[in-house]
C-alpha cells in the first residue's frame, strides 16, 4: 500500500505560549465534559518549567474524584504538536506523590513542578502535603534498591562480556549507566527536571563516585571505547557507588533469604 506524503503526521516548532494555549483549550474541554468529577488539570514536566524545546511533548495531567469511572491516557498529535494526557484519580496521585523508590528521581519533578490550568476547591494542598511527606522520608531502602539495581547491571555487563556479544555489551553498559545515576541522585536526594537534563543534573551533584563522568561517558557511549574499556569502566563505576552505599550503613547483601 502506497501512502501519500499528505497522510504522515508532521511535527513543528512550537512555542511556550502556543503549548499554554493548546492546554488552556483542553483543559475547558475537560471540565466542560466530566464536570464536577475533575479536581485538577495541570501542565507538569518541561513546558511546566519552560524549558521545553520546539519539538517538546506537552504533559497534562487531569485529576478525577474517586468514583469516577477510570479513563486511559490518551496521546495525540494536535496540529504538529505531541500531546499527552494522564488520567488519574486522586488516590492514586497522592500515593504516587508519597511515594519514594528508585524510580523517584524520574518521578518527583512531575508532583512538584506544575502550571494550574484547573483547580477546584484548593485541591492541590493536598498534593503539596503528599509531596511533603515524599520529601521527609527515609531515603535508606530506595538506596538499597537502587545499589541492587546497579549490582544487577554489572551482572548483565559481565554475562554480555562473557558471550563476547559488542551489541548487548554495549546496550547492557548504558542502562548500567542510567541506573548509576539513578543511585547517585537518591544520594544526594535530588530529581531530574527534565529528561534532557538527566546526565547534566547527575554530573551537578555535590556526591558522586570518583571519576562518576568519565566513567558514565565510556558506559553510556559519550565516547569511543573498545570493549574491554566497556567492562573495565562498569567494574570500577560499581565499586565507587557501592563503596558510597556502605559508607551510609547500607547493606546490599543479605546473609539469610528473608521472604
């Protein structure tokens, strides 16, 4: 089947203003649908914080009473722009807000950073406190399970190393990276602002493992390496955040099997 040129979708350049406006438009469809069942709709992640880029996706998030019959996030291309829609209930955003794991440097911006295009009711102090709470919290057991996550790594790196397999070598070697990074921000107890600020806010924190940006630019493909500089570089990246790990009392190895 042959497709015209017509029928590709196409993406433009668009600016902050446009993005706010195109917002605007779907927040007062939504209101204007669901009524008294919407408590919130906000624009998170990078337009939240203008530091979105021209072809940027625009975030929203719409909150529901509980009750209210659950809908599934759309995602759409509105007049060249990407468009994502995140329905959720109340609950189910506030436990997402408390919420602290080794996923929480991806998440926490999103609770946090955020232009209102709809509130009833002052209902984002609610959100505030759940955020709050995720801000108090013990940081010990995300730590611990992001050094495993590292740790894992390391295993798929060496199991790749052993096959003499380049490719997923070299795949294995950058997620190895991104999870590296991900300890290193629980660390410090900070977030990425915007994915293409995840290396450069890594880099920025004040404790990191020695060498942690050289290490990572060989890991994650910055920079020429051979494969033996791969495997070199993912056993001296896990020393340095393990030994970090340790330094703050927190143990990784378990010596019974507790279920």
């Amino acid at each position: 089947m042959e497709v015209r040129p017509s029928e590709f979708p196409s993406l433009r350049r668009v600016s902050h203003e446009e993005r706010i406006a195109v917002a605007e438009k779907i927040s007062a469809k939504l209101v204007a649908k669901y009524k008294d069942a919407v408590l919130a709709v906000c624009i998170y992640a990078s337009t939240a914080k203008k530091l979105e880029r021209p072809y940027s996706d625009l975030e929203l998030f719409c909150v529901f009473q509980e009750g209210s019959e659950p809908l599934p996030d759309r995602k759409l291309i509105h007049d060249g722009l990407v468009v994502d829609i995140a329905y959720t209930k109340e609950s189910r955003l506030l436990e997402g807000a408390r919420k602290v794991d080794s996923e929480w440097p991806i998440r926490a911006d999103g609770y946090r950073n955020r232009i209102v295009l709809f509130e009833r009711g002052g209902w984002l102090k609610k959100l505030d406190e759940a955020v709050g709470q995720s801000d108090a919290a013990d940081f010990t057991e995300p730590i611990r399970y992001a050094a495993l996550n590292v740790t894992e790594s390391l295993a798929a790196v060496r199991n790749a190393a052993y096959k003499q397999d380049p490719i997923d070598l070299r795949t294995r070697a950058f997620w190895m990276a991104w999870d590296a990074a991900k300890l290193v921000y629980l660390l410090n107890r900070r977030y990425m602002l915007t994915s293409s600020w995840f290396w450069k806010r890594a880099f920025e924190c004040p404790e990191q493992p020695k060498d942690f940006q050289r290490l990572v630019g060989i890991l994650a493909g910055f920079v020429n390496s051979t494969g033996e500089e791969l495997a070199e570089a993912a056993e001296k990246l896990w020393i340095e955040t393990t030994a970090m790990v340790i330094a703050r009392g927190i143990s990784i190895v378990s010596a019974e099997i507790e279920v």
